[in-house]
C-alpha cells in the first residue's frame, strides 16, 4: 500500500479501506447526532484529494489528524458534558468578579459586563476579525509547514490534537457556563441550551451578515467555556512560529493571540479564568507532547514513518 517514493498508492487495498472507511464514519455520524451535509462535504473532499494526485494524497494525508480532531469533537455532540459533572455557573462568576473585576458607575462588573457596557463600533468589527482567526490561522500555518517542513507540521498538527484532548478531558470533568449564559439566563442551569453569538453578534450586524451565527450554530456543547481553546490555539502557533524562526510573522501571530484573548473577554464569550486556563492548557499540552516525543523511541519512529508517507 506504500512505497518509498510516492507514500500511500492507490490500489484494491487502498480503494476498499478508504471507501469502507467513509462509509462507516457516515453511518456511525447519522447514527450519533443525525445526518448532516458537513459529513458528506468532508467525505467527497477527503476522496477527492485522496484520489486525484500523489501530491493532494499527501496532503489530506497529513491533514487527517484535523480530521480525526474536527470529528471528535463534533461527536461531543452526542455526549453532553453536563450529563457526568455538574454546571458551574454562579461560582466561575463569583470567582471572577472577585478577582478580576472593575468598579464601574458604583457597581463590580466582571470584565465582560464592563465591556458589555463600553462596546463600540470600532471595537466590535477589530475584535470580530482577531476572532475569525481562530480557524485559518492554525490552518493556514499548518498548511505552510506541511510544504516547508514535514517534520513541524506533524509535530505542530499533533500537538494541536494533544492540546485539544486535554481540553476536552477539562470540559467533562469540569462544564462551565459562557459569561453570556449568566447575562440572558442567569445561574439557573438549562440544558440544550443552544450557543450564542453574544458580543460577535454586533460584528455580524455591523457587515449586515451571519457569520458568526452560521459558527456557533454548529458548537458542540455551549458548557465548554473552561478553559478557552480559542484561546490555546494562537498560542500553539505562535510557539511554533518562534521555534522556526519565522520573523516578522511572528509578530503577526503575537498580534493575533493578545486580540484573540482580548476578544473572548470583550465578546463574552469566555471570562478571564478561561483564557488564563486556556493559555495554561497550551503550555501544558506543548511541554507534554515535547517530553512524550523525548522519551519514547516507538513515537519517534511512529512519527518517522508518518513522515516518509506524505513526503
């Protein structure tokens, strides 16, 4: 199924275990949280490219750990956090008024009530666009590895998961409540409660668009404040970034991460504990997969084959 040369080739062997592969994750999709046309498009694109070329094979070969990242998150979907562990609502609240807050108009606001009362325009639509990074940001850096250097790209992309899965482990043992849930719900938990644009909505509004809206319509579970992965992410690249010496990118990547942060605060979304664990989850994520890589041999030639098939 391999060779030296050209990584995974094509042939009867190859053809059966991508088409049953494909197969299996629609049926097992539908069957967890319902059919959807995200599932097929992600199907036809990942036999499109599979097919087509040696090169586009490589590629969504390499690409598969976001792959394997995106469908497990999307099947937390089928497993509420909030069914194993109780909701903290009121306390995360509490904790960060008490040590975050601000004195505003004779009243102690949480950051994200302060700035709720202090938005503007400017504000709004600057923020709006730090926050659409999230996504193509790490993308769009692992698509730069993967032509410059496979070795970064596979230890970006799976620290990328590692961080991710340490996140979710927090998310289980530890559901919390949006600062916007508190603001439209107050401290009484309501289940499938459904996500909310909140602060981002007025960056929607201002372009006359549902950007935002179309993103988190699609969440997996609106009790994952805790801690913020958006909030990981720009971290993870910016490490990276830095480790390659990249230069004047990396004071883009800087920029991005502070206006990441910023935003999730300003728009509501996370409270300052949960950008600082987010942060905290990142670091932990790439000391963890630094030391995993280190100490065992097996992992290193794991990722040394990994290597040659999308070189």
């Amino acid at each position: 199924m391999t060779d030296a040369n050209n990584g995974v080739t094509i042939n009867i062997r190859s053809i059966i275990i991508v088409s049953l592969l494909s197969i299996a994750y629609l049926a097992l999709s539908t069957f967890l949280i319902g059919y959807k046309p995200d599932e097929l498009t992600l199907v036809i694109i990942f036999n499109v490219l599979f097919y087509a070329s040696a090169i586009t094979r490589k590629f969504i070969l390499g690409f598969t750990i976001f792959i394997v990242y995106w469908i497990i998150f999307d099947y937390m979907k089928a497993f509420p956090n909030y069914n194993y562990n109780p909701v903290h609502i009121a306390e995360l609240y509490n904790a960060e008024k008490h040590l975050f807050g601000i004195h505003f108009n004779g009243k102690l606001l949480t950051p994200n009530e302060y700035w709720l009362a202090n938005s503007n325009t400017f504000i709004d639509v600057v923020s709006g666009l730090f926050y659409l990074c999230w996504i193509p940001v790490p993308l769009g850096f692992a698509a730069y590895l993967f032509f410059k250097n496979k070795k970064q790209f596979l230890n970006f992309s799976l620290t990328f998961v590692l961080v991710n899965i340490l996140g979710f482990i927090v998310y289980y043992t530890y559901p919390a409540a949006p600062p916007w849930f508190v603001q439209y719900h107050g401290f009484h938990f309501i289940p499938l409660t459904m996500g909310n644009t909140a602060g981002l909505a007025r960056f929607d509004a201002y372009f006359h668009a549902g950007i935002f809206k179309g993103i988190y319509t699609k969440g997996s579970n609106v009790f994952a404040a805790m801690p913020s992965l958006h909030s990981s992410y720009p971290v993870i690249v910016l490490y990276y970034g830095l480790k390659n010496r990249l230069g004047l990118a990396n004071i883009f990547f800087a920029i991005v991460t502070v206006g990441i942060w910023f935003t999730a605060v300003y728009a509501s979304h996370h409270y300052v504990l949960d950008v600082l664990a987010g942060i905290t989850c990142a670091a932990l994520g790439i000391t963890l997969y630094n030391v995993l890589v280190k100490k065992f041999a097996g992992l290193r030639s794991a990722l040394n084959k990994y290597e040659r098939v999308i070189s």
